[in-house]
C-alpha cells in the first residue's frame, strides 16, 4: 500500500522505516525548516536509524497526502489541531488517518481522535496507534505488542492487517475513549516515576503503578470508558517502557526535573497533565497523582514535599 508518514522525528521516522521493512511504499513528509527533515534529506540518517533508499523524502505536504492510502500522523500532541487545519486547506477527504501520538489537547482536554473530528469532520477515517514500545528496541529486532484502535472496528482490523509483521503484534482496541486517555495519561506516570529516580524514591514505583491505575480507571468510567481498559496495553501494558526505561523521554524529564537538570527532547506529560486536570474538575474525580505532577511542574512546589505528601501520608484503606 502507499503509505504517507508526516512527521520526521524519532517515532514518525520510525514509523517510515517500519512500513518499508514490512513492504509499503512509503512517503515521508518533514517542515521544509525542519533540522531533522534536513539531516534525512542530507544523509537519510539520524540518531536511531538509516531510511532505506526506497523512502521517498518530501517537503511538499500536498505530494505526501494526494497519493497516500493511509496517513499515520506522528507530530506533538498540542500542534495537531493547528497542522489539521492546514490539511484541511488542501481539501483533503475519504483517507484514513492513523494517529501515532500519545497526548490531549492542553486546553480543552479533548481526545486527539476528537480534535481530528473537529477540524476535518466526518469526510475521513481515524485511529490511534499506541502502545509499548521503543525505537532502540524496534531497529535492533525487539519484537512488542501494541494496538490500534477507532470507532469503526472495520477499520481497525483493516489498519492491523496493513501493519502487523513478527516485529510488532497488534491488537484490537475496543474502547477509543479508554485506550486514548490511558495513553495520554501513562506519560504523566512516567513523569511521577522519573521524579521518584532524581529523589532516590524509586522503591515507590510499585505503590505509583497501584495507584496509577486505580486513579485513572475511574477518570476512563466517568468519561464513558471501560475502567478495565487502564490495564491494557495502552497504559499499565506501557509502564516497562514509560516508567523505568532509560530511552523514555517523560521518566527522564522527570528525573531531570528534579535534579534541575536541562531537559530540550518532548516530552508530552508535562502539557497532558494539564488536560487531565481540566478534565478531572468537569467530571468531579480526584487525580492525586496528577495533581502532584503538576504541583511541582507547573505550580513550583517543593519536589520532595509533594511526593512525600502523596505516598507517605497517613495510613488509609487501598
């Protein structure tokens, strides 16, 4: 199939190497000011890995999407509203997208799949792609799981049979609402783990993985998910990956965080946490976890304070 990746960073480049390996014909698109996009066009290399001479490299967002049977999206969460609107200036309709981005609009709390309706309507298809999994690993032969997910369970099977491959078995996702905000919500727990490390506090990470969980299955049912999903491999699944490896950018921003560090690669929990607050006052469910994340990113308060605050309170029931 023809495939068309817009985004040329880690996981969009990735994306593009991935779906050659498994045999599409792939496009991929980067900003014409783009550094990353001009390291691929001058070598056809980065830090993670060399792009096969069969990718064809482009600028031209018109080339990228007119000839594409599906577009996989692999950009910052908080500037997608912003870049589908410039796609919807070139009149683009009945393609299916896949949303490879893990995150909620900052200041609305709104669901990417939600922004992506908002702004091209109904006149095309959408999914989201998440789940564990690390480009490292990937290039190096590491199989993981993963899954895609929309509102259309046709289209869902439909996108698994384009993509899946020994290196990487999908999943079906059933519950959009549920496997979005566990994969928004896992980069704001990897924050929290990352601080945890930068305090020595790593012991702790089992009572943030219990808790993690537990706090966000009830965000997912009052928001009209299933609770169980939290457990699956859109959030729990992704905690290997997210809270104690060394390639995970949230982990390490927390980390760095702590031990004022500078910090210059995304990573996406710092705005989503933001989104879940929001979220968290409209339906009236407590997000402990949370809500510390942002007390010391956002609000400055004291790092040692907050997560001693939230884990070694006085005993309460589990």
């Amino acid at each position: 199939m023809n495939i068309s990746v817009l985004g040329c960073g880690r996981w969009g480049s990735f994306l593009a190497w991935y779906a050659a390996r498994i045999g599409h014909n792939v496009i991929l698109w980067g900003r014409p000011n783009s550094a990353r996009m001009a390291q691929l066009l001058d070598t056809r290399r980065n830090d993670y890995l060399t792009l096969p001479d069969s990718i064809a490299l482009t600028v031209d967002l018109r080339a990228a999407l007119e000839t594409a049977d599906v577009i996989i999206i692999s950009i910052g969460a908080q500037q997608l509203r912003t870049f589908l609107t410039d796609i919807r200036a070139l009149g683009v309709s009945n393609k299916k997208f896949v949303l490879c981005m893990k995150g909620l609009e900052s200041g609305t709390g709104k669901r990417l799949t939600t922004v992506f309706k908002d702004v091209l309507g109904d006149g095309n298809q959408v999914a989201v792609w998440v789940g564990p999994g690390h480009v490292q690993d990937f290039v190096n032969g590491i199989p993981n799981c993963m899954v895609i997910a929309s509102d259309d369970e046709e289209l869902t099977r439909a996108l698994v049979d384009v993509f899946k491959s020994p290196l990487i078995r999908f999943y079906y996702g059933r519950d959009l609402i549920g496997i979005e905000i566990g994969a928004a919500a896992k980069n704001v727990v990897g924050l929290a783990a990352g601080m945890l490390d930068g305090l020595n506090y790593t012991s702790l990470k089992g009572a943030l993985m219990a808790r993690g969980t537990h706090e966000l299955s009830r965000l997912i049912e009052a928001l009209g998910g299933d609770r169980m999903t939290v457990y699956g491999l859109s959030h729990l699944g992704d905690y290997e990956a997210t809270l104690f490896s060394a390639h995970s950018n949230n982990r390490r921003f927390g980390e760095d965080f702590i031990r004022q560090k500078p910090f210059e690669k995304l990573a996406e929990g710092v705005e989503t946490v933001k989104a879940l607050i929001n979220l968290s006052a409209q339906v009236g469910t407590e997000l402990p976890i949370c809500r510390t994340v942002d007390n010391i990113i956002h609000h400055k308060k004291n790092p040692r304070g907050e997560i001693e605050k939230l884990f070694l309170r006085e005993t309460k029931a589990e």
